[in-house]
C-alpha cells in the first residue's frame, strides 16, 4: 500500500512514525523546508519567497498553554525538565528529535507544496499534483491512501463588523501576529476570548496603554487579568477612530486584534475527493476523520482542545487498523449515521457545527471511542486529567497558571510540585 501524507508537522510526523514499519510505500510531502509545521517561528507574515502565505501563526514570546507532561506522544514523552509550560522552541526541538530518533526525514520531500488531490479515474487509486517548489515543476503521482495533514491553523477568520472598512487605526489577525511590541502605548481591542485571544490579551498588555478585550460569552470571564485589561461585549459597530460596544459604550481604539480564530481549509482537495467544510464543520466523516465517501482518503488532527500529539498518534494507530484490512469500515449508511447523531447531540448541548470538532472536557470519550473501535492502545486517562486541570487553571488565574509544575506518576495519576 501506498500512503501520501499531506504535511510534516506534528500531525504528519505522527503518521509517517506508524506507516514506516515496512508494510507501506510512503511519501511525506512538506511545503516549507522545515519540520514541526505551525511551531516553527517565522517574523515575516503574508507571502513567501515562493509566493505562498506563510503557514505559521507562531509568536515570538509564545509559551504552550499546556503542561508538557501532556504534550508528548503516547511513545515519545517530552524531556523532563524544570518547567512544564515550555517554550515554542523547546517544543519545535522536541518535535525534530522525534523526528530523528525514528528516522522520519528521509521519507519527508520539503519544499514541494500539494496543489491537487482527486479520485483516480478507473481505479480506487489517489492522484496527487504536487510542486517541487525550488524547481518550479510540477510532478503527478498516485496513491493508494491519503493522509491529510496540513493543520488547521492558517486561514484566519474574520468578522464583517459594521463600519470596520472605514476604521482609520490598524487591523490585524493574530496568524500575523508576532511581537508585542508594535502595540507600544495603544488601545487594542482584542476580538475573542479563546485561547489565542486569552493569551494574546495577556502577552500585549506588557506594552499597550490599554487593552480591551471582547467577546460574547453570557458572562465575565472570571480569571485574573493585568490592570490594563478590560472585558466588553461584542462589538456592535466601527467608526473611523472609536469601537461601539453591544452595551453602548463607546472607546476610542488604535488597533482591531482579531483573535476570532481559523477555518479549516483544504484548498488541494478536488470536488470529487467528497470532503464539503460547511460553517466549519468538516463533513462527511467518520469519527472527524475517515471521508465516508472515500475512506482511504482521511484528515488527521481535526479536533481542538485535546492532547493534540497523542491524538494524532491514536487518530493514525486507528486509520491503520483499517487501511491494513485488520478491521473493516462499518457501511457508508452506518457511519452516516454516527454523524448525524453526534451532530444532533452537539445541538442538544448548545454547540452548532462550527464546534463539531470541539473535544475539551470530553476527549476522553473521543479517544475511547477511537481505541476500543479499532482495539488499540488506549491514551492513558491521565493526560486527559491533567489537560482539564490546566485549563481549569487557565481560566482561575490567567497571569499564573503556567507557574504550576506537574508530573504524572502513572496512566491515572499526577501530581503538582
Ligand atoms: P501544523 O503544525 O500546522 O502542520 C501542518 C504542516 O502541513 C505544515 O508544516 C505545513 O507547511 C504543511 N502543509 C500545509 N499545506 C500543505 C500543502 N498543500 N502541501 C504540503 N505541505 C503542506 N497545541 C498544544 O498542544 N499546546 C499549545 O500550547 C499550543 N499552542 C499553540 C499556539 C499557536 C499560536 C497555534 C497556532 C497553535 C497551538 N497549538 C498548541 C495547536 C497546534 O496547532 C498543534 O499542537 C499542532 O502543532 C498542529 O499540528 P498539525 O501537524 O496538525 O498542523
């Protein structure tokens, strides 16, 4: 069997770790020149040499939001040491020596960017258009699985906001953000209240005269901020130098800092791959990640708030079960089906299609449903755990959280130091 995988950052790695055992013919294809995907640091944002947009939306002062202890892989654990909020280039290292210690670069061809994916016609095979960027040529190979792996990190989303096309300050999505210092001595409103717009609102305080953060959550958000952060409403509408706010205050402001997140996008993938991204639900899948359409075809690293790495790692343990031929996929009908429930569920529990893919305080569920549906190794329970005792802390105390200093002692157990 022949597998493509889409993208060598940590979910690529991932894949690429489990379908080197010999048993698969694999190709890893990377646009930029580097490893680790999103956690590599770029200061230039918009386009790059080749013409395309930079991937990463990686910050220079950027600490992870979570401990270590749960960022590793299930195989791979990240080094000890002092701290367990590391640093982006603590973690961007961490992913290169998984990378070397099982031999992944050889299989990784870095600068060539996917232009096109579809269905081969006549057999149940995968064409994929790919550019050799340094060359400028462009090479056409085929496949018998897909591994999409491309992030879901790097087509920001932005709201239409009434009057914002006549607003004389700065406007700027937090993909191209990277240095709190261009926000020395301004008023910013920070748009969303998401990890990013959390972290963001903390990390330019330092330097902004004021920082304004609004969302639309039913209440305040009770965590400790800086001074200089306030909360406020959604906004209800921009004149050329003030923001007017749903509670009808009104703020002069320097800069729009729109933290409103990304969509996902797979701008390689033909019509005919069967993959639709409506109001950023990605659909139709199994198990937000096997296309029902065609299930050689998969999107790994689609849930958020989860223990990204191991996810990945179990998301690929999972598809291989099938794509081996050990288990068989349930009837298009079946899976179909399993979708629309888990839709209809997520709607009873107030969260429409744009937080489909949202995991959170139940991941676990997620993971145990992958591990005993293809009967392989669970996570151990414990990295869920701790995952939710650090977002607990998050929103207790913003400024300190990443203070904290943890260590798991077993599949079930952590301890704080
Ligand atoms: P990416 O890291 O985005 O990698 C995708 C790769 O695919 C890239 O290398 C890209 O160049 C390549 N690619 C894309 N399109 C193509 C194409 N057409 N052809 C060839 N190659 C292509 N997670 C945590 O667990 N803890 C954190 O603290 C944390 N902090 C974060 C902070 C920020 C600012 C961001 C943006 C994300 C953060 N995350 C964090 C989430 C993070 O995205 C995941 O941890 C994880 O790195 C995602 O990996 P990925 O491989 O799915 O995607």
């Amino acid at each position: 069997m022949k597998i493509a995988v889409i993208g060598a950052g940590s979910a690529g790695l991932a894949a690429l770790r489990h379908c080197t055992s010999g048993t698969y013919e694999i190709v890893c294809y990377e646009k930029t020149d580097q490893t680790g995907g999103t956690w590599v640091y770029r200061e230039e944002t918009g386009l790059d040499r080749y013409g395309l947009r930079i991937h990463t939306s990686m910050y220079k002062n950027l600490r992870t939001n979570l401990p270590k202890e749960v960022m590793g892989y299930p195989d791979y654990l990240v080094p000890d040491s002092p701290d367990s909020y590391l640093t982006r280039t603590q973690i961007l290292e961490f992913l290169n020596s998984y990378c070397d210690h099982f031999n992944l670069r050889q299989y990784i061809r870095f600068l060539h960017n996917v232009e096109l994916v579809e269905p081969s016609k006549g057999d149940r095979k995968w064409t994929i258009k790919v550019r050799n960027l340094k060359e400028n040529t462009i090479i056409t190979e085929s496949f018998d699985a897909v591994m999409v792996c491309n992030g879901h990190y790097f087509e920001p989303s932005v709201p239409n906001l009434k009057g914002q096309e006549t607003f004389q300050g700065q406007q700027l999505h937090s993909h191209d953000y990277r240095v709190p210092d261009i926000f020395t001595d301004k008023i910013v409103v920070v748009l969303g209240a998401g990890p990013s717009g959390m972290d963001l609102a903390l990390e330019i305080s330092g330097k902004a005269k004021r920082v304004i953060l609004s969302h639309h959550l039913k209440d305040p958000i009770g965590t400790i901020f800086p001074e200089n952060v306030v909360q406020k409403p959604d906004i209800k509408e921009v004149t050329e130098h003030d923001v007017v706010f749903e509670d009808g205050s009104k703020e002069p402001v320097d800069v729009l800092f729109y933290c409103t997140g990304y969509k996902y996008s797979f701008p390689f993938l033909s019509e005919q791959c069967g993959i639709r991204v409506d109001s950023n639900m990605v659909t139709p899948l199994w198990k937000h990640l096997v296309s029902i359409e065609n299930p050689t075809l998969a999107l790994v690293g689609l849930p958020f708030y989860v223990c990204a790495f191991s996810m990945f790692d179990l998301q690929v343990r999972f598809l291989l079960q099938y794509w081996s031929g050990k288990k068989d996929f349930p009837s298009k009908a079946n899976m179909l089906k399993e979708e629309a429930e888990e839709l209809e569920n997520r709607k009873k529990e107030g969260l429409g299609k744009k937080h489909f893919h949202l995991m959170g305080f139940k991941q676990a569920h997620y993971y145990d449903d992958l591990a005993n549906t293809a009967g392989i190794t669970p996570l151990p329970p414990v990295l869920t755990k701790l995952h939710n005792e650090s977002s607990t802390r998050f929103l207790d105390d913003l400024v300190h959280y990443r203070e904290s200093r943890y260590r798991i002692i077993d599949d079930y157990n952590f301890i704080q130091l």
